[in-house]
C-alpha cells in the first residue's frame, strides 16, 4: 500500500540508503527532512521524481516540522535525524541534547498532532553502556557511558511515552550495532571508515588499545531492511539490530588488510577513554516478532568495501 513516510535525517548515512531502499521498492511518497549538517556526499534529490519532496530544516523548529507533516499528510515517520558523533557529544553535551532529545520531541509531538500513524525511531546500542552479559537482550539495564548514549535513552523514554499515552499508534525503536557501509561519515565514527581511509593511503590501520574489544558489525543494507520491516509489522516495542555475532578489533584489522593486498600491520595506540569492551545484539525478538534476519555477512561486506579503494562510493 502506498503511504506517505517522512525521513528525517534522510540525507545522512542511515537515511541515504533508506530513502534510495524506499524508492526502489514502494510507490510511497517520501518527504525527507534535514538540516544538511551532516550529509552523504551521494545524497540528491531527482527534480524530477515526483515521489520525493526535500525540506531544508532542523527538527528542533517545531513549528515548521508541524507544518511540514501536516501539510504532507505523513502517515509514518522514521526519525534518523541526530547528532551521531560520540566526540562531539563529549566537547559539546548540551548541542547533542537539544537535538537529540527535543528535536526528537518536537517530531513526536508533530506526529502525535496530525495523526501519523507509525514512528521508527532509530536508537543506538551505545543506550546499554558496558553490559555484564553477552549477547545483549533489549531487557538489559541501560546505563550509557557518555552522553550521546544518554540521549539516545531520553529519546527512547519519549517514543515509549507518546506510545503508552495512546498519541501515537505503533512506536517501534531500533537500537543500532555497530553500523557500516558505502557512504559513512567520519562523524559516524566507524572504525571500518576510519581502516578504510588509512588503507586507502596505504598506511596501517591504528588500533586503540590490544585490539581485542569486539563489536556487532552490521551491513547499512540490513539496517535499512530492519527500518523498513518495522515501518511495516504494526507493532510497538524495543528490537536490537545486530547481526548476533562479534568481531574483534584485531580481526577487523586482519581481514581489511588481507583484502587490500598490501603488507602492512596495524599500529596500536592508546585506548581512548569511555569505549566499550565487547558487543553483541541478541537478535532473538528480531526473529521473531518482526520475522527479520539479516543476510548481509561481514567478510564479504568488507571485501566490497576494499575493493573500491579509490573509487567515489556509489552508495
């Protein structure tokens, strides 16, 4: 059925490829909101594609966010719009705050006015901190260890009201593993951006620390998949999006490096203060209620990302 879905943050790196999924399989009508602060390099707007309408705005001007999806007639929002970067939010707390918590209130109030029916939120596994227990259920204890963690808690707290207060039908939030892909940022932080661009110089990788935390690495392909089976599923409730196996640092290093052909062998430095040891999603309720798996493997992932050393990304 064709719907109205309004993106916001649908220029960055997650919303890039869910606007590009959206276009490829539906006839919906996509509006994409964002202020343009962080976006994809490939990101652009067909003129000529009547299916997409492009707004330049911040989503903490509540009024005009109103207007927007009263005036679209949105029937499901999906909220990528957010300060993603962990550094900044350290340097600057209160910035990564106001757009994460009441930016994210200010399209939860708009939604709720104007009667849309679905709310994505995008969330973060950086909401569980350092967990005692692997892999990670959604009914694990949050406590983040910086602020962009924290926000994503506050933002999540907020979804869940609009949804138990009845003002919203169906708010569904994603707690992202670690994302990659063609197209990410470095305000992204990704370690697999970071090793790409090293290797691309053809300089080693650096690693902070032994190397031997390990992270939940999931393709930007099976993260538009999961966004766009919970669009779908009317349900509410909490789903983390991982791929339920863990890679360590060293190994990441290891297999991009064997990939690039080069002999090179990574560079350790110090470790950097409020990094997570080890995560892993548990992906059972995933399987389960969304009936969602994802199909995208690691390996075979970064050697696609390898290969285009030199090339523009085509994302």
């Amino acid at each position: 059925m064709s719907q109205r879905i309004l993106i916001t943050g649908g220029a960055g790196f997650i919303g890039h490829h869910v606007v590009k999924g959206l276009l490829n399989n539906s006839d919906s009508k996509i509006v994409v909101v964002d202020n343009l602060s962080n976006p994809n390099r490939n990101f652009q707007i067909d003129k000529d594609d009547r299916r997409i309408t492009f707004y330049k705005e911040d989503v903490r001007n509540k009024e005009t966010i109103d207007d927007i999806v009263k005036g679209e007639k949105i029937d499901t929002c999906i909220h990528l719009a957010a300060k993603i970067s962990v550094n900044e939010s350290i340097l600057n707390p209160f910035e990564t705050a106001e757009v994460n918590v009441m930016g994210t209130l200010c399209v939860l109030d708009a939604c709720a006015k104007n009667n849309v029916a679905t709310v994505v939120f995008v969330s973060s596994a950086a909401v569980y901190g350092e967990t005692k227990v692997l892999p990670i259920t959604e009914d694990h204890f949050l406590e983040p260890l910086l602020p962009y963690g924290a926000s994503k808690v506050a933002g999540e707290a907020l979804v869940s009201s609009y949804r138990n207060s009845d003002k919203i039908q169906d708010a569904i939030w994603l707690r992202l593993f670690s994302a990659f892909g063609l197209g990410q940022t470095a305000e992204y932080a990704g370690v697999i951006t970071r090793f790409r661009e090293r290797l691309e110089r053809q300089l080693p990788p650096i690693i902070f620390g032994d190397g031997k935390q390990s992270r939940d690495f999931v393709s930007v392909k099976d993260i538009v998949r999961a966004i766009i089976a919970a669009m779908e599923a009317n349900v509410s409730g909490v789903f983390d999006v991982g791929t339920g196996r863990s890679v360590s640092i060293n190994d990441l290093a290891r297999i991009m490096i064997r990939e690039s052909g080069l002999n090179l062998d990574p560079i350790h430095d110090i470790s950097r203060d409020g990094e997570i040891l080890h995560s892993c999603a548990n992906t059972a309720r995933l399987k389960q209620v969304l009936t969602f798996n994802t199909l995208y493997e690691v390996e075979s992932e970064l050697k696609s990302l390898v290969n285009c050393l030199g090339m523009p990304d085509d994302a």
